[in-house]
C-alpha cells in the first residue's frame, strides 16, 4: 500500500489540519495549490507542491510515476458572501471537481474523498443525515450536491471509490478572517464591542484537527458510495459558543445580540448525525470547544 496521498485546498484550516495528521502519520503528501496564492507561504517545505487554478487539473501532469493512494478534494471557490449565489463560479467548482477525479486516476488513486457542504440540506430540522432530503437554496449549496453527485459517478466510471463528507461548522487555526469564528475572535482579541443575531440558532461547530482525523481514517477504510456528515455530534445555542469565546479572550467590551436579524433564510439548527462515520472509521471528536478555541486564539496571536 502507498503511503503518499495528494489534495487540493491544503492551505485552508481543515486542509492545513490534514497536511499536519499526514505527515504525522508518515505519509508522503502531493499538495495542489491555487496558482499563485500568497496563502501558499503556509506551506512546510516537506509536502511536494504543484500550483494549478481548478480549471487546469485536468491537464495537470503527474510529476512521476509514484502511486498515491487516496485524492482529498477539498479547494472550492466562492464560498462566503455573494460569492455564493455566483452562479457561473460555482459552475466552474463542479467542473473543477470532475477534473479533481480525472487528476486522482492518473495519480493512480484508489479512493476520492470530496468535501461537501451541510449548505447541501437548505433549511432543516433535527439531525443532519447521510439521507436527510436535499433541498440547497444558495448556489454554493446546489454545486456542492451536483458535484457530490456527478464526482461519484464519474469515480464509478474510472474505478475510484468515492466518499462524499458534508462539512458543518468547522473552526481552528487557518480559518479564513470571514468567519464568525474568526471574526469574532479578532474583534474580541482587541477589545472592540460585537454584535451578533439574538443567538438562538442551535449549532455543531468542530475542530479543525478534528475534521482532519475523520477525513484521515476515511482515507483509512473507504466504503464506496459514502456520504457523511461531519460534525461534533454536539450542538449548543450559538449564544454560549460567542460567550464562551468572549471570557476566553478576556475582552471587556460588550457583546450585543439581537443588533443583526436574522436573515430570510436563516439557517436555526444545525447538527451532525455521526453514527455512521464512527461506525465505519472509529472517529469520535476529541477537541472540546474550549480547548479548541483556546487553540485558535494562539494562532491568531501568533500570526497577528
């Protein structure tokens, strides 16, 4: 078995989370990274790196006849803002997908695992499913179900298994500023007031380290056909997490809810059903909120 993996979206906080379990793991990793992105600086010299937008997988040539053994796809554009609803942008993620599968068959990959989005459910009630009914109401939400669905065919098609992971709410170092998380933590880290919704939304947020475990061990025992949804399991009122995150930073300044309404389509609760992925990988989330956010502030101290 080839222990030499390779994906895309490395420099983000799950894909910098995941290059970190790899290596730790003794694993060879072939990095593809957007073409000239300064967030490639993040890079350790260690992985082997290769710079190509997501419209140019498809020519991509392998650097050598070394095997990899699992693809992770996880780059996708247009993720925040009006950038969603962008609807040729979001077109070109789907075909950057397929093109993510054609480049891990000439890799020589056995497994893709690619990252969807809890965006894929629309509005819903009770726990996130691997067969919750689908109805995405943004752009992002429905090229991230299309291209679960076309990336698993087009796997059937070249001999891959295929996984499909529906991200929730994932934090940590890494995390981009545009965040709530992350947001929040900078603002509070300097002392300036917030303001938020009234909080009510009820919500599953997960460390980054842990979403790179589970991504791991599905590399680890891939069942072809997968979809799973990726969570703590865990959801609590978002009013505690951004009290929780306020006595963490030790920040004086006052926290106001109910200064933003809530939007049209405001998502209200949001929590993974796991039970299927422990099942078949053993994965159970070890970082508590805390822990985790304590982790996150280091970083962005450290990088201020």
């Amino acid at each position: 078995m080839s222990k030499r993996v390779a994906f895309t979206g490395v420099t983000g906080a799950v894909g910098m989370a995941l290059l970190d379990t790899c290596i730790r793991k003794g694993y060879e990793v072939l990095a593809v990274c957007r073409r000239g992105s300064k967030r490639n600086s993040r890079i350790p010299d260690r992985p082997e790196v290769m710079e190509a937008d997501l419209s140019e997988l498809d020519t991509l040539v392998p650097p050598d006849d070394k095997p990899c053994e699992t693809f992770y796809h996880l780059a996708w554009g247009g993720t925040f803002g009006k950038d969603r609803e962008e609807l040729k942008k979001q077109v070109h993620n789907i075909e950057g997908t397929l093109g993510a599968v054609r480049l891990a068959a000439r890799l020589g990959c056995r497994t893709f695992v690619g990252a969807g989005s809890q965006a894929e459910y629309g509005r819903t009630q009770g726990m996130l499913r691997p067969d919750t009914p689908a109805f995405p109401e943004n752009g992002y939400g429905m090229a991230k179900l299309c291209a679960g669905q076309m990336s698993r065919k087009a796997c059937e098609q070249l001999g891959l298994k295929h996984i499909w992971v529906r991200l929730l709410s994932v934090y940590g170092p890494y995390d981009r500023e545009e965040t709530m998380v992350s947001t929040s933590l900078r603002q509070m880290l300097c002392g300036e007031e917030t303001r938020f919704t009234p909080g009510g939304q009820v919500w599953d947020f997960l460390y980054s380290g842990d979403a790179a475990d589970a991504l791991f061990r599905i590399g680890l025992h891939p069942v072809h056909g997968r979809i799973y949804c990726l969570g703590s399991g865990q959801a609590r009122p978002l009013r505690e997490y951004i009290l929780k995150m306020k006595q963490l930073t030790g920040c004086k300044a006052q926290v106001r809810f109910g200064e933003i309404p809530y939007s049209s389509n405001q998502v209200m609760h949001l929590c993974a059903d796991i039970g299927g992925l422990t099942q078949d990988t053993g994965f159970v989330p070890e970082t508590d909120f805390e822990t985790g956010i304590r982790e996150t502030i280091k970083w962005i101290q450290e990088n201020h």
